[in-house]
C-alpha cells in the first residue's frame, strides 16, 4: 500500500482491492452522481472494476485517482488526485484533477484540502507543464472548489451532451500562486 499524501487529518494513497466497499459507497450514491451523468454503480463488481482501471492507469500512466482515507478513523472517504484523461476533450489528452467524496463527508473542505495536495504533487513531483479539469456548469461546488484552488476558467463546452466549464493551471501560474493558497 502506498501512500503518496498525508495531512493533518487525511491519508491519501493508491487505491487498493479492499477499497472495493468504500467504491460501491461512494458510486451506488445517486446524488454523488447527479452531474456525472446521472449512471451511478448497482453491483460491487462493479466497485471492482473501477478499481482495476484505475490501478492499471498506475501502471499505464505513472498516475491515477487516489484514494482519501480519514486518519483517525481509517474510513474510507472518496478518491482524489489526478489522472491522464483521453476521453473528455476530443482532440486532445491532459492531465485532469478531480475529487469524489462520499456524501457525509461533504462540506468539510476535503475537496479543496485534495485539490491543492493534488497541484502541488503535479507540479512539484511530476513536474507537469499545465493542469486542466472540467466540471458541469450547474454544478457549483465543483466549479467552486476549481476556482478557490487556482484554476482559471477558459472556455465552456459539451461533454455527454451537457454543457461544462474548462478550467486549466500552469506550473508557472501554480508557482506564482501556491503561497497565498497553502494559507487558505
Ligand atoms: C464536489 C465535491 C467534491 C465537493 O467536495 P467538498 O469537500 O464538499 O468541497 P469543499 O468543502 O472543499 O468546498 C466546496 C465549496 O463549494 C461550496 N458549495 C457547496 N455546495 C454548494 C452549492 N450547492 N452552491 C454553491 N456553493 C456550494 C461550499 O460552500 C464550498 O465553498 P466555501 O469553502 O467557499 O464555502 C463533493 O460535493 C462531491 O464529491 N460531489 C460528488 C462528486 C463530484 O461531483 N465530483 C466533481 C466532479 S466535477
């Protein structure tokens, strides 16, 4: 098990196939879904299978989604971090940061705490020329979480037939930035 992240309250580490129960959680949630195209999880196989696809980008890629784990509890929160994304964009790759936390434990921060873990890991480590992620535009906590950890909006455009906003970072615009957003 490797871990990549750890904060004061977070742990964040590969997925790993004893996740498998936390995924299922995470994905049968309808509401975790609602701007993910509204198609969320029925079996743990399913949970299983994520987490195949997501260590095979590990091994594919050098990088995938991360999982949160609560430090003082060990539970299983969501996943966070970023991934080499081919699918979104029709013309072109990039590397997407994005977050994904099971409902109870919302409105806590996690998602920001993640984002900028996941910013700082893609400069500093892997040394990434530039960040972009995409979120639906009526969803506004993700926009706004973008937002507050430094992306800057670029341009709208549609995926899956809805309407999303397209937020990118570069490493001289992170480095410029990252001071005044550790203090948040
Ligand atoms: C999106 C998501 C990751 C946010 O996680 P979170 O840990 O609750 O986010 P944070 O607490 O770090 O910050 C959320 C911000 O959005 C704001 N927010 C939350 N819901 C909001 C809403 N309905 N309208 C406006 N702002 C909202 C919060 O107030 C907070 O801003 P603030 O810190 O300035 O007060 C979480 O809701 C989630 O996992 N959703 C399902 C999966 C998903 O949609 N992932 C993103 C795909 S693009």
């Amino acid at each position: 098990m490797k871990i990549h992240i750890e904060t004061e309250r977070l742990i964040i580490r590969d997925l790993e196939k004893y996740d498998a129960q936390g995924i299922f959680d995470l994905d049968s949630d309808p509401e975790v879904h609602e701007f993910l195209g509204n198609n969320p999880i029925k079996t743990i196989d399913e949970a299983h299978n994520v987490i195949d696809l997501i260590r095979k980008q590990y091994t594919e890629y050098g990088i995938g989604r991360w999982a949160v784990i609560d430090k003082k509890t060990e539970d299983f929160i969501g996943w966070t971090g970023l991934k080499y994304e081919q699918r979104v964009r029709k013309d072109f790759s990039y590397y997407d940061l994005g977050y994904r936390l099971r409902k109870k434990y919302w409105g806590k921060g996690i998602a920001t705490e993640t984002a900028i873990e996941s910013l700082t890991y893609g400069f500093n480590t892997l040394n990434l020329k530039e960040i972009c992620a995409a979120a639906d535009i009526k969803h506004l906590a993700s926009n706004k979480v973008l937002k507050k950890v430094g992306l800057n909006f670029i341009e709208t455009f549609d995926f899956e037939e809805e309407p999303h906003n397209w937020y990118k970072i570069t490493k001289p615009e992170w480095v410029a930035l990252h001071k005044t957003i550790k203090t948040i």
